[in-house]
C-alpha cells in the first residue's frame, strides 16, 4: 500500500506528463527553426543532435523499463512474487539500470541547456539590435514630422493668423471708436486677402465719415461726401442729414436774428428803466443820508476825534446812526435794521422816525433815562409795523442797537442796548465790552411786556467808543472763507485806538478789503468811533 501514491505517479508521467513535455520540446525545435541565422551554429546542430538521441534512445529506454516494471508490479497480489518484485527492486536500486539513465539525461540536457541559453542570448541581442533599430527610426520619424509642423505652423502664421490676427486687431478697434490711423492694403486674391481689403475699405469709409461729421458740426454744410454704393444706406443718411440740418440752421438763425431784434428792444427798454431806477435809487441814498445827523454836529458837541465807516451793500443800506443833544447830554444811537437795500432804508426811516418821538418824552424824562426812550423806541416802532386787523403782518422785521447818553460833565455813558454790539477802548490799554440785552426792537406779540435795561460806565480823557453793527463781524473771507468774527474785531479796534484818528478810517477800510478778498459784501456795515477828549 506504501508504493501506491508512486505507482499512481508513474502511471501519470508514462501517460500524461512524459507525451505532453515531449509535444514542448518539439515546440521549441519549431521555434528555433524561425531564426535561420542561428541554424548553421555547430553548437545548435549538436544540441539538436543530441536531442534526438535522448528522445529516440535514453528516453525510451528509460521509459521501456517503467513499462517492465509496471508489467511486472501489475497489482498488490504481485508484489508477493519474490522473482518479480526483486528484479523490480534492482532496476530502481540507486546503480540499477533506470538511475543511470536519468544521470545520462540529466548530463545531456545541462549541456543542451547551455546551449539553449546561449541561442537566447543571442536571440536577445538579436531582438534588442531590432529594437533599437526600430526606436532610432521612429525617433527620426516623430523629428521629421516635428519639423514639417513647425514649418506648416510658420507658413500658417505668417500667411494666416498674422493677416487674421492683424484684421482683428483693425475690427477690434472700430468696434470701440477707435479709426486706425493707417492701414495696409493687402493684394492677396484669397479669403483673406478679401478679409483685408474689405478691413481697408471700411476704416477709409469711417474716415471719411468721420471727417464728414465734424465739418458738419463746425457748420460746414458745402463739404462733399460719397457713397460707397449705391446700397450704402449710411452714406445716404448722412447727405440726407447734411441737408436736414443746413435747413434747418437757416430756420433757426431767422429765429435767432428775429429774436435778438426782440432782446435788442428789450434790452433798452430795461437798460431805461434801470437807469431810472439807478437814478430813483442814488437820489434814495441822498435823501437817506441827509435823514442822518451831520458829523461836525456830532463833532461839536461830542468830540471832533470821531470816525464813521459807513458802507451799505446795494445803494442804500439798513444801518443808520442818529444823535441829538438834550439839556447838555448827547444822545447816540447806532441801528442795524432787517435785511438791506430798499427794505433796510424802508426801516431806516421808521427807526429814526420812531427815536424822533422818542425823545419827545424828554420833557418828563431824563434823557440819561436811556431804557425808558427804548421801550417807547420798541413801541413805536411796533406801531409803525402793525397792519389794520390786529395782526402783525412783518413778523421779526425789526432792528438791534444801542442807544446811548453821554454826560460831559460828569464822563459817564448811560446806555440801553437791544443785542448791540459797542466796546470802550480805555487809554490803558483795557477793552470793556459794553452790555445788551438778549431782544432787539421790532414786532412782538406783546410789545408792552418787554422792559430794557440801564447800564452805566465811566469813560476818561483819551478813551475810544466803539459802536458797530454786526456787518463787518459777520462778512466772510480769509483763507478759509469764514468771518472775520468778534475776536479780530476786538484786535482791530484796540489797534485803530492807538493810532491817530485821521488814519483810523483807512485802518478799518484796508483791514475790511484785505480780509474780503473777492468775497461779496454779505451785509451793510457801520461803524462809528469817538475818541472823547474831555
């Protein structure tokens, strides 16, 4: 039972294995036989020589003493036969006939597999050399058509795509405005020599339209212009245009000449009557500035070291001073009325109208009394305002300012003030700014309820009133556009009090201009100062 996975073996070689290698080897016969310059090889002859031999001789042999074997070990029941198993036993002993057999085979086929291995080798070198053959020629064929591309690509650039690119470039630019100052005209007679010179063609045409159009704007309507075609629809348009709007410039200056002839007459019926009112006007500021007191009046019984700015924004103006002298007191009043030209005189007169009825208290006032003669100044003026029907029609027209009263004999100055702006420029150097009170004169509800004040300061030999509107505080200029403002007035004024009072009227109207600059006169201005000398 031990020799039956042997037997089983050897009736799978004798059957199977041994036929199916034998069909191999005839194989590799065929296969050498495809290489016919390796056939005249000594040691190939040889080998296949030897070959032969053991599949004709060794092989057999060999395998004619597996089949005795197997024809004497038939079954398990022969193994019981003495004779046959030992002369079994001797042909696979290890120096019995089968095992020199195999060492004969085994001698042969190392020297036929050197050989075999030297055939492949050169097989290989063979196919590597073919290889190599074939690479180098595939190398210089890709070069080869490398090349022919790059030289199809120049001619296709140089004869296509830089045409096309350059044609481009020329439409690329018309679509945005934009005319070529030169362009080259290409004689090709192919696709894009027709691309070109139809790229020609138009920018010229859209030149010559262009240079069509602006002789039309500069109302050149002689300038000729012709068609590409008879189809050209533009071209037409544009004569077309041309006559429309030379028509219609005809009309239009007809328009022009017979409506300046119009402005020319109108221009001198204004031209009349402003004049007219140029006249009316500078006979209003005369009769306005005569309504004012005489400064040598104010001179003689005041001070004669006095200055007055007086500069209103159109011709007549809504500030005025006023002054009368009572029982040895002068009284001086510096106004600044709602709004300025005509308005502003309008209200000039009704101030200097109502201060007049005023002071005709004084013959059971005192005329130091100054807040007395305000609030009557503030109810007349009320009066002279208010409409019939008990409603005030010119709300908030009004006036700011201060009255004063100055008692020589004893250097005081009595004084009430509606928001008025005045300042004492003592000899020592010291600016006093004078007191008001937070309402001016004019239109209220109840008129009867307001009440000013009286304010009392002492003034010495060589001291400089001042008494201003808010004009000059308020005009703008400078570098920065803004106004000239209360602290540069104060520095001005303690600046003019040092000074002569010859040369204060030119200070204040220098330092006024300098400061404006181009600005506009915002407001009418005044300013009034007097130097007291006793």
């Amino acid at each position: 039972e031990n020799d039956l996975p042997e037997k089983q073996e050897l009736r799978s070689l004798v059957i199977r294995q041994v036929p199916s290698k034998i069909e191999e080897v005839k194989s590799l016969l065929t296969s050498l036989n495809s290489y016919p310059e390796l056939l005249n090889e000594k040691d190939y002859k040889e080998s296949v020589k030897k070959l032969d031999t053991i599949f004709k001789l060794t092989v057999e042999n060999l395998f004619a003493n597996y089949r005795s074997i197997w024809e004497m070990l038939p079954d398990f029941s022969s193994y019981n036969d003495f004779l046959r198993y030992e002369s079994a036993r001797l042909l696979v002993m290890s120096d019995g006939a089968i095992s020199r057999l195999y060492q004969q085979i085994a001698w042969e086929l190392t020297l036929i597999t050197r050989v075999v291995s030297a055939i492949s080798e050169k097989k290989i070198q063979y196919i590597q050399e073919s290889f190599n053959t074939l690479t180098r020629t595939y190398v210089l064929t890709i070069m080869g058509m490398v090349g022919i591309s790059l030289i199809i690509a120049f001619l296709l650039t140089f004869n296509i795509v830089r045409p096309l690119g350059y044609a481009t470039e020329i439409l690329m630019d018309l679509s945005k405005g934009i005319v070529p100052q030169s362009i080259r005209e290409d004689s090709r007679s192919d696709e894009i020599g027709k691309l070109l010179r139809a790229s020609y063609i138009l920018t010229n045409s859209i030149k010559r339209q262009t240079y069509f159009a602006k002789e039309l704007a500069r109302s050149n309507f002689k300038v000729e212009y012709t068609p590409l075609s008879e189809q050209d629809e533009l071209g037409i348009s544009l004569l077309k245009m041309r006559d429309a709007l030379y028509e219609s410039e005809q009309n239009l200056m007809e328009k022009v000449r017979e409506r300046t002839r119009e402005l020319e007459e109108q221009k001198k019926e204004v031209e009349k009557l402003y004049g007219r009112l140029i006249e009316s006007l500078s006979y209003a500021r005369k009769i306005q500035v005569a309504l004012f007191p005489q400064l040598h009046t104010i001179k003689n019984e005041v001070s004669s070291k006095i200055t007055l700015l007086y500069l209103p924004k159109d011709v007549v103006g809504g500030d005025f001073f006023w002054f009368k002298s009572e029982n040895g007191i002068s009284l001086i009043a510096v106004m600044d009325c709602t709004g300025h030209g005509v308005p502003g005189a309008f209200m000039t007169i009704v101030g200097l109208n109502a201060l007049e009825r005023a002071t005709t208290l004084l013959n059971s006032t005192s005329p130091l009394d100054t807040h007395i003669l305000m609030r009557h100044l503030n109810l007349y003026v009320c009066e002279m305002v208010h409409q019939p029907g008990g409603r005030i029609e010119m709300i908030r027209d009004g006036m700011e300012g201060m009255l004063l009263a100055i008692d020589k004999k004893n250097k005081e100055i009595h004084y009430s003030s509606a928001r008025g702006i005045g300042f004492l420029c003592k000899k020592s150097g010291e600016v006093i700014q004078l007191r008001k009170d937070p309402f001016p004169i004019g239109p209220e509800e109840d008129p009867l309820s307001i009440h000013f004040n009286k304010y009392t300061i002492s003034y010495q030999r060589g001291d400089v009133l001042w008494l201003s509107s808010d004009g000059y505080i308020d005009q703008l200029g400078g570098p920065k556009e803004r106004r000239f403002g209360k602290n540069n007035f104060i520095s001005l004024i303690v600046e003019a009090s040092r000074i002569p009072h010859e040369e204060r009227y030119s200070l204040l109207l220098k330092t006024l201009k300098e400061w404006q600059g181009n600005t506009i006169q915002i407001d009418d201005i005044i300013v009034l100062a007097i130097e007291f000398e006793d």
